[in-house]
C-alpha cells in the first residue's frame, strides 16, 4: 500500500501514510475545505446557486 499523500511505501506507525507529516498534511485538507463531501440537501443545493450567481457578478 503507498501514502495517498505522496505515493510512498506506508510504515505501520503511520498508517494509511508513510509518515506523520504526510498524516498532517491530509488534516490539514480535512480542516481548510479542500476535502469535502457533497450535500444532498435542497437547502445546500439553493446556497451554491446563490453563491456561484453572486461571484459571477462581481468585477474580477
């Protein structure tokens, strides 16, 4: 199995990564966002609309 980080071999201790900073790194993207699981709800639905007509007006 390798690091779903940086694609090297995984140590035990660590597991599923290959070291503790690899295991930082991934609850770092848990923490900021850049991991996410989509909602299913039509609230959430309606939100992102708002959110992505409201960027498109704005001047770059």
């Amino acid at each position: 199995m390798s690091c779903p980080i940086c694609d090297e071999d995984t140590v035990a201790k660590f597991r599923p990564f290959c070291s503790k900073r690899c295991a930082d790194v991934d609850l770092a993207k848990w923490l900021n966002g850049s991991y996410a699981v989509a909602s299913q709800r039509e609230e959430d639905m309606d939100a992102d609309v708002s959110e992505a007509e409201a960027e498109q007006s704005r001047p770059h």
